[in-house]
C-alpha cells in the first residue's frame, strides 16, 4: 500500500464482488473499547441490532484488550462473536484501532470470510437488508465505506462502517493505520484532497492514487439532533459517534472563532527557542472555547444516548423522519442543540 499504482481492468475486475450464486459469509471487524461498564447498554444494542438485522451467515472477529471482566463475559456469550488474542499495543487513539482492525484481517479472511465489515461498539445496522446496501454500494471496486462529509472528510472510508470483498482485500492489502507513509504519492493525496488524518485515510489514499473510486455511504439523516452525532449513513447502518473518545470535533475547531483568530499566531514563523511557549499561548487562548463546544456536545451526547438506549427504536425513527419525537424527547433535545425539534 505504500506505493499503489492504478491497476489495469483485470485488476479492477477481479476485485469485485463474488458473483451471486456464492455464498456471502461476512466477517465483522470491531474493536471492543468502552469508556467505562456505564456503556454496556451500548454493547447490548450493538449486539442485539447486528443479531436482529442480519440476516445472512456471519461471524464477528474483536479484540477486547482494555475491557472490564464483565465485558468480556458478555463478549463470550455472544455465539457469532470470536475474541481474537492480539498482542496489546501501547498506541492509543486512532493507532490503538487500526493496529487491532489490521490484526483481525487475516484472521477473518482465513475463516473463510467472503466479505469484510468495519463497525465500531456504537455503530450498528438498522435494516434487514444492510448488507445488501454494502455490497451495492461496494460496486465495481469492491470497496465500500461511511464518508463523513460533515465533519471534513473527501477521502476518508470512517471504521464506523466500512465493507470489502475478499478479492478487494488480497489485491490492496488495506490498512486501517492513520500514518500515512512518506512519498509523493501520499503527498499529493493529502495536498489535492485536503483529508486529515485518520483510520481508514491509507485506504483512501491508495484508491485515490490508483484513480479507483469506493462507494460512499453519506449521512441521510432527515433529521440532525446534532451535525455528527447520531448520524444515519445510507439508510442502513446508525452510529452514535464519540462513544469511545472525547467530545471536541474536527468541525469544531475548524468553525471556532477563537481558533480560526489564533491560527496566524499558531503559523507564525518563530526561532525554535519560542516554539513551545508559542504552542502553550495558542493552547490557552483557545481553552475556553474549547470548553464551551465540549461541554455543549457532552450534554447532546448525553440525551441522544439516553435516548438510544431507552428507546432506540424511536430515535432511529426520528432520525430517519418516520416519527416525531415524544414531547419529553423534543423538550429536553430543543435547548441542547439550540433549536427547535420536530
């Protein structure tokens, strides 16, 4: 992957979907991480909708490396779910996930696995025929994935959901690591398409290079409690978002005032002597603005997963626009998020 080049039309072909008379056994990839035994309910739902909405032989691979002994015996209860010993990493953050994403490839490919699928412990399908949306949209590259245009990404493939085939895999060799590697190739990606950063951006990177577009699956949302959170993507999978990470987005900082005021100072050539005490100036004007943002989207946070995990089915309704929320719901949403809910 550190060098892709742009296949010819066998390439391209042999990493399409298997036809429709074989078999589809898809391997589901998630890394188990919870903030604390507060977010089982989050795992029970994530369990249970995969249960529920699938409908086709899968099997999902995790690692669960820094989890409660109560998760993992909930994890071990699961009869489609195999916890895959990984050697634990010191990486934590976007590497800690696409280090164990990358482990459990070959482990899924080598049972047997047709297809691949990314999902996180707050993401999750809401429609019986998910998996055929996935695959839909993975055609003709073999590669499908979450593409949240909301929060910045052009090129990013988001782990939430992302979904290849076999042949897709053994030709790219996908890596879900955040670093991308250092050659003019990798460069110009980054300086054409303006992508941060993030698991999943290697893969981008190597079907942007090789001129391969990948199938997006964007927000369809009818309804936005929040411009990220809770976010529904082609009608087929949901994902809370933030469940295992802080609240400060990337849209966040990007649209603050306070930081889009400090980033000259923040560009500013200085004599590396000053570079540190210039960081720490930028990092404390930018504080309390950072706080502000924060606190609003732990309280959103906060009321959209109350709301999952007392009445998921209602909020995915909502979200969806197939009902309006219960007066309880719209009047504790409507001050969170600074607006009316309907």
């Amino acid at each position: 992957m550190d060098d892709p080049t742009t296949p010819d039309a066998a390439d391209v072909s042999a990493s399409r979907a298997p036809s429709s008379v074989e078999p589809i056994r898809v391997g589901i990839l998630v890394v188990y991480y919870l903030r604390s035994d507060d977010d089982l309910d989050l795992l029970r739902i994530h369990l249970e909708r995969i249960r529920r909405h699938t409908r086709i032989d899968y099997q999902i691979f995790a690692t669960a490396n820094r989890v409660s002994d109560e998760v993992r015996a909930l994890l071990a209860a699961e009869p489609h779910l195999v916890l895959v010993s990984v050697p634990a990493t010191g990486d934590r953050g976007s590497r800690e996930h696409g280090y164990y994403l990358d482990a459990l490839i070959p482990v899924a490919i080598g049972a047997g696995c047709t297809h691949l699928c990314t999902l996180d412990v707050d993401s999750f399908p809401i429609d019986d025929r998910w998996i055929d949306t996935l695959v839909a949209a993975s055609e003709p590259s073999g590669f499908a994935g979450v593409l949240r245009r909301e929060n910045g990404d052009t090129e990013l493939p988001h782990p939430s959901c992302t979904f290849a085939t076999r042949a897709f895999v053994e030709h790219y060799a996908p890596s879900y690591s955040p670093d991308l590697p250092a050659n003019p190739p990798t460069r110009r990606f980054q300086r054409q398409t303006g992508q941060p950063s993030d698991t999943g951006i290697r893969i981008g990177a190597a079907l942007w290079t090789a001129g391969v577009p990948w199938g997006h699956l964007e927000r369809t949302n009818a309804h936005d409690p929040h411009y990220l959170m809770a976010g529904i993507y082609g009608d087929a999978v949901f994902h809370l978002g933030s469940a295992g990470r802080g609240k400060l987005f990337r849209h966040d900082v990007q649209s603050s005032r306070a930081h889009r005021a400090t980033r000259p100072l923040e560009r500013m050539p200085v004599p590396a002597s000053l570079a540190r005490a210039r960081r720490n100036m930028v990092r404390r004007l930018r504080r309390g603005a950072e706080r502000r943002i924060s606190a609003r989207n732990r309280e959103v946070y906060a009321l959209l997963r109350e709301w999952l995990v007392t009445d998921g089915d209602g909020l995915v309704d909502y979200l969806r626009g197939n009902a309006s929320p219960a007066p309880a719901w719209q009047a504790r949403l409507a001050p969170a998020v600074g607006g009316n809910v309907s």
